[in-house]
C-alpha cells in the first residue's frame, strides 16, 4: 500500500522550463550562512544585497507615511499601473533628479523591480528570441529562461571594472532582441562612464535602422538603474536616453526605491519607457497581481516629493555606504601590500565592493590544496568567518577569483575585524 502511494509521486511530471529552472545561488549560499550562525558561529554575512534595518533604516517620514496610510483605510486594490499620484511624483522625480521627461503613462508601478523585470522579458521576447547580456551580472539567465529565450552573455573583464564594452557586444547585435544592462552594476558596483554607453547605444540605433528598414522586430534595451542614487565620489551616473535622445524609442528602465532608500522589503520599483511596452506589461502584470501594497504608494508619492527630506536622507544614507565601502577597499588593498594574493576594485557606486582572493595553488594548514572557487569560498568562511558572493554565481566562469562583497549589513566595528580576520586566515595559507 505504501509504494503504491509513492509511485505517483515518484512519477510526477512538470514543465521542461521548470524542470531545469536553477535556483538563486546567492539565495543558497545565504542559507548556508544562517545555519552556522544558528549554530552560534559568528559570521560576518556579507551576501545578499539587502540592508541591516537598525543600521540603515528607511527614511523616518516615509515609515510614518506608510502607518498613516494604513491608519486611512488605503488597504483595497490599487490601479493596475500604480496610483496616479505616485507616477506623477515619480515623472517629476524623473524630471528634476536626471532631466528625463516621461509622463505618468509612460510609467508603471509594481512590487519592487523584480516583476517588473519579468514583464519586460515577456513583453519583449518570443520563445527562442535572444537575450544578449554581460556576466557578472544579476539574474538575467534566470529571467531568460523563465522566458523560454535563449541567452548570448558576455564574460567581462577586471580591467573595465566588469563593465561591457561595445567592441564585446558588437559581434551579437544582430542575433538579439533584447540587451540587457545595469549600472551601477549588480555585483560589482562599478558603472559605465559616458563614452562607454554612447558607443553601445550608437550600436543599438544603427542596428535598428537596418531593422526598421526590412521591417523587421527592434532590438530593445533594459537599462537597470535601481542603484543610481547611490554613486560616490566623481562617479557620475549616465543613462541610455540622455546621451542619445533616439533612444527613448527602444529603452525600457528599470528603478524603484528599494536600494535608495534602503526600503527592499517596502517593494515599490517602477519602470518607464515607451508606453505601448509600458501598457502591455501593465497586462501582464495586472493579471499575475505583483502591484505594489497601495499604503506604501500613498506614502511614497507623498515622500517623494519632499525634497529636503530626500536629499538629507541620501546625502546621510550614501556618506555611511561610501564610508565602509572605502574602509573595506583601503583593507584590502593594505593586506594586497602586504604580499597576500587579494585585491579590490576602487568603489563608484551601489552597496558593492568588487574583491579578489587570488588563492588557487595554495596550500592549507592540514595540506589541502586549494583548486576551485568553492574552495575558496568555503576556506574564507570557515577560516575568516567572512560569507561573500563569488561572481561565478552571477554567470562568470566557474574558477573565477573575484567577489562581491556587500555593505548592507556591516556596521563600522565590522570592517576592522573582518580585515583582520582576514590577515590571520590568509597568513596560514603556504
């Protein structure tokens, strides 16, 4: 009787796309972590690209705004494409913050960028279209397949701060429906400079003419830019549409508050673009129900508009970023000085430091050799109590040496000792 309960499960059958659907790598290294410090190890988490909220909590008025909402009874659905207030504080946002010009219609609300990403796959892409994009970066093979396309990615390299260039995109162009690009970079928190994008946008338009020619689909572009708030020093954030207006026919934006405002749990994203993409992905979502909670629209458009408080809270919120991320960097490259194989790319922008532990042939105090990333990995876990992302589960290759190291959850006390963890776990290694 048993077995015949067990045989139709054991025979289960679902479809090909989630049959071979791989789960967050990030998401499963994250949970390795949190058992060892359930556990009672003492490890300094520096994983998943979200905030510690007693280190960084969102902004005081906006918590406010979101209470009262609920307080009013704003608990029903909202509209499909988001309250008309918020997309109307958001067009002006738009306006006075990077002088786009993009009207309330052209704008769609949801529940943080995730599901917004996910319309603009389907939106755009026919099954086995392809979707060209560079590696590191976050979850596009992922959004790929759930899309049911086919995917051309580019490996970048250190020395353009991972950032892809448009000789390295050229030879796909005519292959894609769909580019895919984020800046500031998830992971590695660097960000295209002004030439950089105006050489891979002059490729998009000129492929396009040749499309619009024949008649043919265009190729479209997803610029992600949740993380352009957050630039440092002389780091100047530059997008698709100011550097070449044309582009505002085949761009489609990626934004929201969840990195600026350390609000990742509040979940409100937008994107904006060409409103007859815009209005098919508000079916699309419209039917899934990914709309954002209506309080914390209510809230946000009324936040938003503050500017005194929005450029106190990010003047305040991006010098405590810029602080650990520059203290980590400095750390890094003093142990580099000191003769061990690390090294760290200088921070521009974001919560990530790009960081390398250039550890393969080394030896370990029991005599393992270290060969593969996961050793890597786990001997800085288990030797530096220090838990980092490696870029091969952003799609670079499985033995590279670098890393994303995130600052969402560290507080000043932590870099110290995570330095220091660090020298006394690398000086064992011969």
């Amino acid at each position: 009787m048993a077995n015949a309960l067990i045989e139709p499960i054991i025979n289960l059958r679902v479809s090909e796309m989630a049959e071979n659907l791989i789960g967050s790598e990030i998401i499963k290294l994250a949970g390795e972590v949190k058992e060892k410090i359930a556990k009672g190890e003492k490890i300094y988490n520096m994983t998943i690209g979200d905030f510690d909220p007693k280190i960084f909590p969102i902004p005081n008025e906006l918590q406010n705004e979101i209470t009262n909402a609920y307080l009013n009874g704003e608990t029903n659905y909202p509209p499909a494409d988001g309250m008309k207030e918020l997309r109307e504080v958001v067009s002006r946002f738009l306006h006075t913050r990077q002088t786009l010009e993009y009207n309330e219609n052209q704008i769609l609300i949801a529940g943080g960028a995730r599901p917004l990403i996910y319309s603009l796959y389907q939106t755009i892409l026919n099954p086995d279209d392809v979707v060209l994009f560079p590696v590191p970066s976050w979850n596009n093979n992922h959004y790929t397949h759930l899309s049911h396309a086919k995917q051309i990615f580019i490996e970048t390299k250190a020395e353009d701060n991972f950032m892809p260039t448009a000789q390295q995109l050229q030879p796909y162009i005519s292959s894609a429906t769909l580019i895919s690009l984020c800046s500031p970079l998830n992971p590695s928190g660097t960000t295209f400079g002004k030439e950089q994008l105006f050489k891979i946008c002059d490729l998009i338009m000129d492929e396009n003419k040749k499309r619009a020619a024949s008649h043919k689909k265009p190729l479209y572009l997803m610029y992600d830019q949740i993380y352009w708030t957050l630039t440092y020093g002389e780091t100047v954030h530059v997008d698709p549409v100011s550097l070449f207006p044309e582009m505002k026919n085949f761009t489609i934006f990626i934004d929201g508050i969840s990195k600026a405002f350390a609000a990742t749990g509040v979940r409100v994203g937008w994107a904006f673009g060409p409103q007859k993409i815009i209005d098919k992905m508000k079916s699309i979502l419209g039917h899934i129900g990914a709309w954002a909670p209506k309080a914390e629209q209510v809230a946000c458009a009324k936040y938003l508009k503050n500017d005194t408080l929005v450029d106190a809270y990010l003047e305040n919120f991006k010098a405590q970023l810029n602080n650990r991320l520059t203290s980590f960097y400095n750390g890094f490259i003093h142990l580099k000085n000191e003769g061990f194989k690390v090294n760290a790319i200088a921070p521009q922008a974001a919560i990530y430091l790009t960081i390398q532990f250039n550890l393969f042939g080394l030896k370990t105090e029991t005599g393992k050799e270290i060969k593969t990333t996961e050793d890597i990995t786990s001997y800085i876990l288990n030797e530096a109590k220090l838990a980092v992302v490696p870029f091969s589960a952003f799609g670079s290759t499985k033995n590279s040496t670098w890393y994303r190291l995130s600052v969402g959850t560290a507080s000043t006390e932590d870099v110290e000792d995570i330095i220091n963890n660090l020298r006394i776990a690398l000086s064992k290694l011969s």
